[in-house]
C-alpha cells in the first residue's frame, strides 16, 4: 500500500471508519477463528475503544491485561473496574529486565542499534549502525555518545514485559488478538501497516488483528465523547499517553513538564523509586532530560 491511500482511508469520517473497523475487519476476525479471540486491553483509551466496539458485536470476547508493573496506578484501577479481563504477569519484573539487558532510552529502533554496536563483533553491522546503508540502520548522530554511556541500553523491556508472556498467553489458550493500535501512532507502525495487506493478518508467523489501524488519536476521543465511555481518570491528570511509568522511549521529545516531572508531583513514591532505586536518574541526566 501507498502512503497516499493509508492517507486516504485515515481522512474518512469517524462513522464510515465504525463500519469498516466493525463490518470488515472485528467481523471477518472472529469469525475466521470462530470466535477464540481476544482484546489486548492495556487500559488506555485506543484498546478501550477497541473493547467497546469488539464487545457492541461480540459481548463475551475476554480482554487479556499484562500486569507490567510499571502501569500507572490510575490505569490498573480502571482495569480491575471493566468486566470479563483476564490478568497476566511476565516473569521478569522490569529491574530485572534493566539489569540484565538494559534500559530502555531514545526509542525502540534506535536502542536496538545501540546495543548491537556495543556488543557486534561484526565490522560490517557496526559500520552499517554508525553510517547506515543506503540512509538507514544508523543510530543518529546525536544519539551515538550513548554507545559509551555508562550503563546497558537495549530494547528488550517490551519483549519481556509484554509480548513473551502475551505469546505465552496465546500459546496455552489458542486465542488470535485484537491489538488497539493505529498506523498513526509511530513511523515504525505505519511502515509495518504499508507492508501488510490490511488490518488482518492471517497468514503471519503470529496471526493479529488490528482494527483501530487507520483511525486518528481525534476519532479515538471522539468515539468516547459521542459514546460517553468510560476511561481511566490519568488522562484527566496531564497524561496524554499512558504506557509504561518508567518507560524512556520519547522522553526527550516530551515538552516540560516531562512525564517524569509529572510523575514527581502526582505519585512521589513511584517517583522515587524509579529516580532513585531503579537509578533512571543516571540515565535521565545522560540523555539531558530533566526529572
């Protein structure tokens, strides 16, 4: 798919995006695997949106919920208000991810590159990570002194935390998802979205389905305005995304206040912990995020 048609189909009206998300995509899905299926529900407001527009056409499809550890206080008490979810835990806690492999900083792709400069014996790949190959797989210029930071870096917090215990889930129960998350929401995620052949995947190593692909963050709050859902109260205290507490991937994109100078105002022990036990604030400093 083009760039110009995901466009397309991301300017139609909220109503014709209800009809195909619910009549072609959540539909053809359960349908196809007859009804073992489930919501990925992370409590934020894309998968309660997908919830409630799954649960309008199929009311007793569960939601799966990974309890990271590192969700918003706020976002786990909305999770245990909502009906029918299913709690799963990882079996490594996020210090023993950090501690391990390392944290997670810049991004998902870039802390990637930067592990793999730090630990390749590759000539090859290391030069294709500090120059790239035909303008790509380069860690940026401006992240490359993190190739000697003082301490690990790398992107297996989301692996660990969520999609080996989420694979683990499916692998026992043989349910298929539904994954809330749209092509808008990261370059990475439209690219994965052009290569596909839509919003289902049936023929991928892990078949998923990804209904809210081509809506907007505006549909999303405009779906649960006009609809007057419920959703968790964080998003009334200054939180505009709602992943990981710890989490620094973006951070530096953050304008002031930061999610971490947030966080020190509306939840001072977490705050503590992460500044100072998990000792991000190394890392904050390193990277030049104020905290």
């Amino acid at each position: 798919m083009e760039t110009w048609q995901l466009q397309q189909r991301q300017s139609l009206p909220l109503e014709a995006k209800i009809i195909h998300t619910q009549e072609k995509v959540i539909r053809q899905w359960y349908e196809y695997w007859e009804g073992q299926v489930y919501v990925g529900f992370s409590g934020g407001k894309d998968s309660t949106v997908l919830l409630n527009l799954v649960r309008n056409i199929y009311p007793e499809v569960p939601g799966v919920f990974i309890d990271t550890g590192l969700e918003w206080p706020e976002i786990k008490e909305f999770v245990k208000q909502t009906d029918n979810i299913i709690w799963v835990k990882p079996e490594l806690s996020f210090k023993q991810v950090i501690d391990k492999y390392g944290y997670p900083v810049v991004s998902k792709e870039q802390a990637s590159y930067i592990e793999e400069a730090r630990t390749t014996k590759s000539a090859k790949l290391l030069n294709k990570r500090l120059n790239g190959v035909d303008g790509s797989g380069m860690i940026s210029k401006k992240w490359q002194y993190l190739i000697d930071a003082p301490f690990k870096i790398s992107d297996k917090c989301c692996d660990y935390l969520k999609k080996k215990p989420m694979h683990k889930f499916e692998k026992e129960t043989g349910l298929k998802p539904f994954i809330g998350v749209m092509a808008s929401d990261s370059r990475q995620r439209q690219q994965q979205y052009l290569r596909s052949t839509g919003c289902n995947a049936f023929d991928i190593k892990r078949p998923t389905s990804k209904p809210l692909s081509i809506w907007l963050e505006e549909d999303i709050w405009n779906y649960i305005n006009t609809n007057y859902l419920p959703y968790s109260k964080i998003y009334d205290m200054g939180e505009s995304r709602t992943g990981c507490m710890f989490c620094m991937f973006g951070c530096h994109l953050e304008s002031n206040p930061n999610k971490f100078e947030r966080m020190k105002i509306i939840h001072p022990q977490l705050y503590d912990y992460c500044i100072n036990k998990l000792d991000l604030r190394t890392v904050l400093e390193y990277i030049h995020v104020k905290f």
